[in-house]
C-alpha cells in the first residue's frame, strides 16, 4: 500500500475543466475531504477503536462539522462527485 502518492494530484486542477469542456455535467457536488484527511491518515485513524464511543462520536462530529463548512462555503471540499454524459456533437 502506498501511503502518500504526491503524483497523483499532479494534474488535478485540469480535471474539472476538461469534465466541464467535453461532458454535459448533471449534478456536481463536494463531498470533504478537506478535513477529514487530515484525521483519517493511517497514523491517526489506525488507533481509533470501533467499540470506542469516543472515538465513534469523535469522528462522527468531524464529518458532520466539515460538511457544514462546506455547505456554508467557509471552506471548499477536497473530492468532488460529478454524474456527466458525454457531450452530444453539435
């Protein structure tokens, strides 16, 4: 498993461009990361414990305040859902 993959986000910035260019885009939305990355990293979350109502709660709270700040726009979210169809010929 690869921990951290820098290449990976490399060309991320174009994707949605090129989505918008040669797709008709239905329904696009963020859906976090921005935050949660930074908890669910392998060297944090790995010591979490599923029967622990603590952590449960803990991780619960981090989801539901990043997709507040999201919806509110006081941050941006990280992953993006995006259902397209490909573009009919004009």
């Amino acid at each position: 498993m690869i921990t951290l993959d820098p290449s990976e986000v490399v060309r991320s910035i174009e994707i949605e461009a090129y989505i918008n260019d040669n797709f008709e885009v239905l329904e696009s939305f963020e859906v976090g990361g921005t935050l949660l990355n930074l908890i669910i990293d392998p060297t944090i979350v790995n010591y979490f414990e599923e029967s622990s109502d603590l952590h449960n709660n803990f991780i619960e709270a981090a989801f539901s305040n990043e997709r507040d700040l999201i919806k509110i726009k006081k941050i941006s979210g990280d992953f993006k859902f995006i259902i397209a169809n490909i573009k009919k010929p004009a």
